[in-house]
C-alpha cells in the first residue's frame, strides 16, 4: 500500500492552482480535476486558493491619502519655467498678423539704411569731381600770391625811385629797407583767404546741413523700423513654435 504523502509529493501544485484560478482546460484541465479527487492535500490547496481569491475579491478599496492623477493646474505648476512659458504668454490669436507685419518693418527699415549708405559709398565717377571747396582756396591762394608778387614789385620800384632821387648808388643800402616811424606795420592773414574764413555761409553749406540732418533722421527711422520688425517676427515664429510644440 502506497503512503498518500508520498504520492503528493510528485504532485504538480502549479496544475491544481492554475485549476483554482480557472486558467485549465482540456487534458490539463482533467489532470488537475484528477489529482483534486484522488489527492487529499491537493483537494484541500485547490478550496484554500478559492477561498483567498473570494476573500481578495471582495476586500473593499483602499483608501488614498492623496490623488496621484495629475490636474491641469499641477501640470501648469509643475513645468519647467523659462523662455518657453514666457512665450505662451504672446501666443494668442491675437499675434496672427505678428510675422508678415514684422516682415514689412523689417523690410522698411533695410530699404531706409541702404538709401541713407549709398551716397557714401564711393563710385567711379565721384574721383574725378572737383571738391566744392577746393577751387576757391586754390584761387584765394593765386590772389594771394600774385598780390605779394605784386607788392613786391611796387617796393623795388619805390626803393629805386627813392635811390635816384637821393643820388644813392646801388652798391649803397637802400633807404626804403629801413622802416619809417609810424609807419603802419603789416597785418598777417589779411589777405582773401582770410576774407573767405569770415564770409557767412553760403546756400551750398545750409544744403549740406540740411542733407546731413535729413540723413540722420531717415538712419534712426530706418534703424527703429528693423527693430521692430525683427522683434515682431521673432514673437509671430515664437507663436507657431509654441502652437506647434
């Protein structure tokens, strides 16, 4: 006579647990019904699973101390703060028209610096100009020079006039090398160039100023305009990236 402890011993316990659950069918299925009903300590597994997943089944819920689902406001709080928040800020509807506006801006202000910088730029042409102010320095400086010429020649005939008339000889020093009392002494830069330093501005100068102030104030429009549409076109691209993102 076999000892039934023995017996259970080579029994497949997996078997009679998968039959507790219900998972068996077929020839295992009839296996693990076989070994219930001959094996008593197998019986006695299979009622002990049944009776734990009963109990398990009907155990109430346990309670939560905290909710673990994630609100929108906790997803809000919780991402990572940077430029990419503050760019949600300008992504409403209202900065539809954000990018081509920019475009325009920046397009003004590109064509208001490159019309301000072409006249600096140096041409072929612009060599050979004469300079504006170049033609009456050079012409005060052939007055002035034919006016010493000239005072020059004046005073050697005064100086020969006055020999002959002494009766002094050449090899003799002349007599107007000496300077006359009370005579009035000479007055350096009294000549035209002098005059044309002290002469008042003339409409070719005001012309100039004016084309300088005019340049000016188109530069820093032109320079405001590219800003602010480089900056609206930036916030139109931040605007889709966050849409998009």
């Amino acid at each position: 006579m076999t000892d039934p402890r023995a017996a259970h011993a080579d029994h497949d316990l997996l078997l009679v647990a998968a039959h507790a659950a219900g998972d068996l069918d077929g020839d295992d299925g009839r296996l693990a019904s076989g070994l219930i009903a001959e094996c008593r300590e197998c019986s006695d597994l299979h009622a002990d699973l049944q009776s734990l997943s009963t109990a398990v089944r009907n155990l109430p819920a346990p309670v939560r101390t905290r909710e673990f689902l994630v609100s929108p406001g906790d997803a809000a709080r919780l991402r990572r703060a940077g430029w990419r928040r503050l760019l949600q800020v300008f992504a409403g509807s209202r900065l539809g028209l954000a990018r081509p506006v920019g475009a325009a801006f920046a397009s003004l202000g590109l064509a208001g610096l490159l019309l301000t910088a072409l006249p600096s730029i140096p041409l072929g042409g612009s060599v050979a100009a004469p300079s504006r102010f170049g033609a009456p320095a050079i012409e005060s400086q052939a007055g002035e020079d034919s006016g010493s010429s000239g005072a020059g020649a004046g005073e050697s005939g005064a100086r020969t006039n006055l020999g002959s008339d002494t009766g002094v000889g050449s090899g003799g020093p002349a007599a107007s090398s000496v300077p006359l009392k009370g005579a009035p002494a000479e007055v350096a830069g009294d000549g035209p160039a002098r005059q044309e330093q002290d002469a008042p501005a003339t409409e070719d100068d005001e012309r100039a100023l004016t084309e300088r102030a005019t340049d000016a104030i188109l530069t820093v429009l032109s320079g405001t305009f590219l800003v602010v549409g480089l900056g609206l076109f930036g916030l139109g691209w931040a605007r889709r990236r966050t849409r998009d993102g």
